[in-house]
C-alpha cells in the first residue's frame, strides 16, 4: 500500500476510533474533565515548592513552569497516537490481537490507528494556555527560527516518549503481561521531566541524556529556548532533540516488529 | 490444482510448567521450566479450489493452531505450507488479501460502531472498489439479511447477527479462501441451520474454498463432503464423511435407568456397553434397531423411569476410529 493510501486509512480507522469513544459520552466528558484537573495539580503543587524556594536551580517558576509545558504538551502529542500500545498486553491475553495480523496492512500501523485518545485534547488545550502564559512573562522572542525548532523539539518528545510506551508494549510479546512495566518506568520518568534535570545526581543526568534519553524530551530542548546552560553537557546538545526522537523511535519500532516475529514462532 | 498444500507440519509450543500454592509460584518466577507441547504433529493434506472441508477435532486437538498456521499468523516449527503459491507466514500480508477470516468466539468487527461503518472500514482496509463494494453489499443482504441491523452498533447485535456481519465482513474483498473456526458456536438450532444455509449458498454462488473448523458433528454433515479428523494433533482421518457417517453416525445410544427386579436385561439388536447402578448404556444402529424397539424389549422385563438417547459425538467416533481403525483413503470420490 502507499504512503498516501495509509495516511488516507489512518484518519479513516481514528475518526471511527473517536466516534466510538464518543458512545460513551459521560466517561468521555469526565476523561477531558480529569486530565485537566490533573494537570492543574501538578502545577499547583510545583507553584507551592517554588513558592518557599523561589528557584530551583538555576531555573525560576516561569523557567520550571515552562519546562513542564513543553513536557506536557509532548506528551498529550505522544498519548493520543500511541497510548493504546500499553494495552497491547489485554489484546495478547484475549488473542483478539490476530485480527490485526489476518489483514493486508502493516500490523504496527493497524494496531495503532484502532484508538485515538481524544480526551488527551484537555491537556493539550492546558499546555497551550501554559505556553502563552509562561512567553509572556518571560518575554520570549518567538522568532521564526525558535518556534521551528520548538515544533521539531514536540515533535522529539513525541517520538522519545512514544518509542518508550512502544518497546514496553513490546515486552508483552515474550512476558504477555506487560502493563506493569508502564508504572515501572513511564511514570517516574515523566515526574523526573517536571523538574530540571540539573537538580538531579549525575548518574541520573547521564542515563536520561543517554539511556532513556528523557532529558530531550523538555529539558535540553528547553536550555535551547529559553538561553540556559545545560550544566555538565554541551551547549549545544538541545538541538539534538528531533535526532535522538527519530532514533530512539526506529529502535523501539525495530524491537516491536522483532516481538512480533518471537509471538508467531512462540504463539501465546 | 490444489489451493492449499500442507505437507508434514508441525508446531511445537513452549509452556511454563505452574508449581501450586505461593511457595511454588514464587520458586517458578525465578526457575522456570517449560515442557514441550506438540499442538500439531506431522499432519498433512491438500484442498482443492472449491472445496468445502470440515477440519474437525475435540478441544485442543491442533484445529485453530492449523488454521493459525494456515492464515499467516503462526509460523510451523517444521514442514511446508502454500495456501494459492504464497508461503502464509513469509508473505503474511500477501496472503490477506486472498483470505477470509470467521473465529467464532471473537468479532472483527467495530464493537462501539453501528455494524455498516465496520464494512466501509473494511472496504478501506482491503482496498476493494467502490463498485466491487456496492456489488458485494448488495449480494450479502440479500443472503444474510444484513439490512435488519446494519445501523445497530455490533455490540447491541445478536450473537447469531453478529455471525452473519462477520461473515460478511470477511468475504468484501472477494477472498478465494474462507476459514471459519467455529462459525456456529453458541448460536441456537435455528440460528446454526441458517448459518449453515448461509455458508452454503455463499460457497455455491462464490466458489469459495471453505475450510471449516468445528466440533459440532452436524455442521460438517450438512456442509461438507469431506473431513478432515485431527486428534492430539495428528490426523486420524481425512475423507469423504459419507464413510464416517455409514460407519458411525448411524449409532445412536440408548440411556435408560431402569427399576431394579432381579431380572437381567435381555436385549437382541443392541449392545450393554455400561452400567452404573440403575443407569444402563445400550448402543444400537439406527438401521437394524429402532430406539422405540429397543425400549419395547426393556419395557417387556423392566419397568423404565428415565431415558435419553444419545448421538455421536467426534470424541466418541474418534475413539471408535482407533478400536476399529478407518482407512485413510475415502473410497468414494470427494470432488
């Protein structure tokens, strides 16, 4: 099939998806309403911290708060198109995952057109009111240059974050419970983002610049925007955001489509 | 010329043994062991394009592992399959577009979604024709029925409305091969004779090759002319099912729990095959007995407070194929 055929399907099998979401309007409602609330916690209880200290680090509340955007707004990206891949366990389980695999298109694309998370647009529409809010009171100059490089940053954290929940996803092709391994890994990671990564140990810098490289999910790129220096790296490693996004993604699809070859030969 | 050759597979499965209680989960996280299943063991046949063929088996005998490995979804651990020239499970996604896919127990279709928005995904999916799409739509309602419940949304349809669309729904892009693992299960008598019309009339207009999976005996008598029968993953018979059915389908069981007088059973046309306290098993062919005959004998001695009579059931016909042994070529044509 080519190219423009998938991205044509793509947006068929989503809208159906949302469609479907839709049914339940109430649970529907209550998801935007919840994620929302959410996120307005997060940034109180960060409000509160700054508060006392002011500053952490080198990095001010609108600095920090900025930072969280930019984490939350990847994100938001990152769970609408791959969040349903941490499911990908349940359909092992119930082997309603051969449907995927009994039809002419690529398994990987298939499974992720069946859910679009629309209810994600609440923390999306909250992020883009946080950006507004935090480029005003830092005055930042939003030059042509800067909010390219802003977009391709999103457009990194997407692909970082989403390649994360993919090779998790993965996992249940050999363990087939895979689900835990998101709480394991995903949710602290994503907490670590809310703040700089300069705060943290040095063992800890390291592995999320290099490992599960998280740091250039906000934080490198946002050293980039707002002028700041990356303490212990170079000055210039925020622009290698977009990079690191398309890499760590092709390995998490590669991994993906080799659990998949382990699930044909081993069954479940 | 043959649509699907499979030659010697087999497919092995790798299963963690479970130890009981906490003490023994807890030694299995961190010492595993595995025993070696042989879900399919060196089973081998040919289908012709056409065919209508009833791949039966008791639960666990290799059927939905076959038919996994048939569709692409499963690679055998050895042996060679080619289902119209393409290896399934090298050229998986060349293979869909030839096949047709009914499990029974699982929807294809969009659950939340009213029943004719999982056909227009579908027809997007496969790439069929908008022209090719109307044709098909048209022909399915006719035969299937579709337009009582085509806006319902699949999860308000009933279980045998709910066959119907899959059925239909793997059939749009005109597949050459339809398999259906389990299309009557948990359907009442009504809903399974009309699936089995449906199947029927879908394979006569069509031409499809239907490979059948059931353990329904009656599904594969009113459909097929020849079966397949698998058992701890071998085959223990492929032919016509006239010779099958002659054989055994005509024995029937008679149950009775009789009173209790001192007196022995004394029956001419039927065998006492068990006995459990006042509960007699008493196999008889329909063609030399009748049941209503057999029950007169009793009557004559033993007063009868209960009775069944039982058809065969595949396990029973499988057991009686290893006592008397069956030959494996049928002996009348199957095509």
């Amino acid at each position: 099939m080519r190219i423009l055929s998938y991205i044509q399907l793509y947006f068929r099998l989503v809208s159906a998806g949302i469609r479907a979401q839709m049914q339940y309007r109430f649970a529907f409602i209550m998801r935007i309403v919840g994620m929302l609330t959410a996120y307005a916690g997060t940034a109180t209880t960060m409000w509160v911290v700054l508060y006392r200290f002011d500053a952490l680090g080198q990095w001010n509340y609108y600095e920090m708060l900025f930072l969280f955007a930019l984490a939350i707004v990847s994100w938001g990206f990152c769970i609408i198109l791959f969040f349903h891949y941490i499911s990908l366990d349940t359909y092992i389980v119930n082997g309603t995952f051969d449907r995927f695999l009994v039809r002419p298109i690529n398994p990987f694309f298939h499974f992720m057109s069946m859910r679009f998370d629309v209810a994600s647009f609440g923390q999306f529409i909250f992020s883009i009111v946080v950006f507004l809010w935090v480029s005003v009171a830092l005055s930042i100059d939003w030059r042509l240059s800067k909010l390219l490089f802003l977009l391709a940053s999103i457009v990194g954290g997407v692909l970082i974050q989403g390649g994360m929940l993919v090779m998790i996803s993965a996992l249940a092709f050999w363990t087939t419970k895979s689900n835990w391994f998101y709480w394991v890994v995903m949710f602290p990671a994503r907490n670590l983002n809310n703040y700089p990564l300069s705060i943290y140990p040095k063992v800890v810098q390291w592995i999320a610049a290099f490992v599960v490289p998280f740091g250039f999910v906000n934080y490198f790129p946002a050293t980039v925007i707002l002028d700041k220096t990356p303490v212990g790296f170079p000055a210039y490693i925020g622009y290698f955001s977009p990079l690191v996004g398309l890499i760590f993604f092709t390995i998490a699809y590669a991994i993906w489509m080799l659990g998949l070859r382990r699930y044909k030969s081993a069954g479940s | 010329m043959a649509i699907i050759e499979v030659e010697h597979i087999r497919k092995e499965f790798k299963i963690a043994k479970r130890e009981t209680g906490i003490a023994g989960a807890l030694k299995s996280i961190f010492n595993r062991k595995f025993t070696i299943k042989e879900a399919v063991q060196d089973i081998s046949f040919t289908i012709e394009k056409g065919e209508m063929v009833g791949y039966i088996g008791p639960n666990g005998a290799g059927k939905s592992t076959t038919i996994k490995i048939l569709t692409g979804i499963l690679v055998p651990t050895s042996g060679k399959v080619l289902v119209n020239g393409i290896v399934p499970y090298e050229n998986r996604q060349q293979n869909a577009k030839n096949i047709g896919v009914v499990f029974g127990q699982r929807t294809q279709l969009w659950w939340d979604l009213p029943t004719i928005e999982s056909f227009e995904l579908l027809k997007e999916i496969y790439q069929v024709s908008d022209k090719r799409y109307k044709e098909n739509m048209d022909t399915f309602t006719e035969i299937l029925g579709l337009d009582e419940f085509i806006n319902t949304p699949v999860r308000q349809l009933s279980l045998g409305q709910r066959m119907r669309a899959d059925i239909a729904a793997s059939l749009l892009h005109d597949p050459e091969i339809l398999y259906l693992d389990e299309p009557t299960i948990g359907l009442d008598v009504v809903a399974k004779e009309k699936m089995r019309q449906f199947i029927q009339e879908i394979n006569r207009i069509r031409q499809v090759t239907v490979i059948l999976t059931t353990h329904d005996m009656e599904d594969i008598e009113k459909l097929c002319k020849r079966m397949i029968l698998i058992d701890h993953g071998q085959k223990v018979y492929d032919g016509a099912i006239d010779t099958v059915k002659n054989r055994f389908g005509k024995m029937r069981t008679l149950v009775v729990d009789v009173e209790e007088n001192g007196k022995d059973l004394v029956l001419s046309g039927g065998e006492l095959i068990r006995v459990e306290g006042n509960r007699k098993w008493i196999r008889f062919n329909r063609d030399e007995i009748s049941a209503s005959q057999l029950i007169a004998q009793i009557t004559s001695t033993h007063n009868i407070t209960d009775l069944t009579v039982e058809e065969p059931t595949i396990e029973s016909i499988i057991s009686r194929i290893y006592q008397e042994g069956l030959s494996e070529e049928a002996p009348v044509s199957v095509h």
